[in-house]
C-alpha cells in the first residue's frame, strides 16, 4: 500500500510540474491614471502640421501600433497619440524601440523618428527615449 501512495505523490508532483505556467504579473498598486505617449509635428516655424501616412511600428515584434481608446488627431490636429496604457502589454518591460513615421502633405516630406517605449507588467506605459516633437524642414 505504501509503494502504491508513494507512486502516486511523485506521479502528481511530476503532473503539477508539466502544467505549471509562467507567472502573470504581480499584482502591486497602480495609480488610477491612465497614461498615454504622443508626438507633436510642426513645421520649421514651429506651427502645427496635420500629417499623412502616420505610423508607429515597435521594431522588436515588427508590428504596427494602434492607440487603444484613442481617435486621432484628438485635442490638437498636429499631435498623434502612439500608445496609451491599454497598448502596454505590446511592450517589454525593458522598452522598445518604436519607429514614427509621417509625411507633411504640403511639402510631401517623410519624416521618420523613433522612441524607446516600456510596458509589459508595469503599471503604466513610460516612454524611455525619444522627441516629444518632430520638425519638419
């Protein structure tokens, strides 16, 4: 009889190991804030630039990035929103780079930036790098 429970301790504890998960994220307390990171287009005399052909694509998984909750061009026609914190499970805790690509429809100039973005099991987005503004020449 002891031979037969024995066999069936280390058969479940072999069971629970193959079926074990990784973690999710820890549970801490966040702020109820909700975070977002944007850029600003302007032109050389610094006013605002309502662009085309606007993209964010994170590098790292090479896919493009749509602002969760967010329709654009929002408050200010020249400023897009690239990522809010419904976008952070897209993101390393590490960051990534996140190339920003948009054209002046007057002047047809492309303009291609890129800025570091951290997500993944934090509380909130946080851009690491990177311009608040892109001026077009």
């Amino acid at each position: 009889m002891k031979k037969i429970l024995l066999a069936l301790l280390i058969i479940s504890c072999v069971a629970c190991n193959k079926t074990q998960q990784k973690p999710a994220c820890s549970v801490g307390v966040c702020t109820a804030i909700y975070a977002t990171i944007g850029i600003k287009f302007v032109n050389s005399k610094g006013a605002g630039v309502v662009v085309t052909n606007f993209t964010a694509k994170n590098l790292r998984s090479d896919s493009l990035i749509v602002a969760v909750g967010v329709i654009d061009p929002g408050f200010s026609p020249s400023y897009r929103t690239i990522a809010t914190d419904g976008n952070k499970a897209q993101f390393s805790m590490e960051g990534d780079n996140v190339q920003i690509s948009a054209t002046n429809p007057d002047t047809h100039q492309i303009k291609t930036t890129t800025m570091k973005i951290a997500g993944g099991c934090t509380c909130h987005i946080n851009k690491v790098s990177g311009p608040d503004t892109v001026t077009f020449d």
